[in-house]
C-alpha cells in the first residue's frame, strides 16, 4: 500500500474577540464621523468586523503527500489561484491570482493543497512579495522538490482607491527556486506556461 503523509497546517491567529472588534469598530466608524444609528449603518460594526476576521482566519487543512512512485520529473503547475488578503500597510484588500508550480523530488502534493496553502498565507496581513515568498519556502521546505516557482499578480486597492488612484493597475511579483531559478530552460518553461513571458 502506497504511503501518504499528511501534515496538519493550523495557524494560530492569537484568538478573535468578535465582540471587541465590534465596538473598535463603531468607535472607528464614530471617530470618522459616521453615524452608526441610522437603520442602514446599525449592524455595520459587526459587519465589518466579521469580515475583517473572515479574511485573516485561514482554514485549517492537511497538507498531502504522496510518494512519487512513477517517477514524475516534469513540470506541476497549478495556475490562476485565487489570492485575497488585506495590505498591512492600509488594511484595505488586493486582489489576483497566483500560479504555482514545483518539480516534484521523491514526494508529490494533493493539487488543491497548491490553493490551500496559497490561501494559508494569505489570510493575514500581507506585503504581496512576502506572501509570493512565503508560498515558495514553505514548499521547499515541506516537499523538497527540485524547483518551486510561485507568481502572484494582483491590483492593490491601497493603490487604485486612494494615494495615487492607479485604477487598473496590478502588480506581479515572483519566487522562482532550485532548478527553477537557476536552470534557464526550466524558468523559461515555468514563466511560458504561466503565461509569461521568459
């Protein structure tokens, strides 16, 4: 019987306080002049904090491996994932995709395990390069392929709703490691089918 390893990934988000969040913000809602007592605005405070806590509580999931018995040695790339997270800078969401891929070594990775942990590290505050590297590690580490690439293009409502207002903007940002990075074939492969050009 083939062997698979499952790794529980849970991160503590330090425990949400739904009720706290709620009057912080009313207070905030107050403080900008918004009155929260009109029919329409009433619940908005808890509105916004359930949402806010929606989009920085990740879901728990198993992380599944599998041996990599054929010997599969080419290119696995799970493409437009859908990335959401909030900008740590403004708390104000950006929104895209991301595509990520791996050579695989002696283990491969349940498909949709790509989006989970895609969306792991990006149900908290985030910096998009951090978040594209935090994707890569955290494969290298937990599958030791012989390559990882991770591309993430997103438009930034930091961006295209306030400062500048760069309406349509979107920003790419990429991690490309082991063979990936320093094989040129294999990075031009990688970026090619991510629709990239190499």
């Amino acid at each position: 019987m083939p062997s698979v390893t499952a790794l529980r990934v849970v991160r503590d988000t330090g425990g949400v306080d739904l009720a706290e969040a709620e009057r912080a913000a009313a207070q905030f809602l107050d403080a900008l002049g918004i009155d929260t007592g009109t029919e329409s605005l009433h619940n908005t405070p808890g509105r916004m904090a359930r949402a806010y806590a929606e989009l920085i509580s990740p879901r728990p999931f198993d992380l599944t491996t599998f041996p990599n018995d054929e010997g599969y040695d080419e290119l696995v790339l799970a493409r437009s994932i859908p990335v959401r997270s909030v900008c740590e800078h403004h708390m104000l969401p950006f929104v895209g995709t991301a595509h990520v891929g791996y050579l695989p070594g002696h283990r491969i990775l349940g498909l949709s395990k790509l989006a989970r942990v895609v969306e792991h590290f990006a149900c908290r505050p985030q910096v998009q390069e951090r978040l594209t590297k935090q994707v890569a590690d955290w494969l290298q580490t937990q599958l030791q392929p012989k390559g990882v690439g991770v591309v993430i293009e997103a438009e930034h409502t930091c961006m295209t709703l306030r400062g500048v207002q760069a309406t349509g903007s979107s920003t790419l940002t990429s991690t490309l490691l082991g063979t990936l990075r320093h094989d040129a074939r294999s990075r031009a492969e990688f970026l090619s089918l991510t629709g990239l050009t190499a």
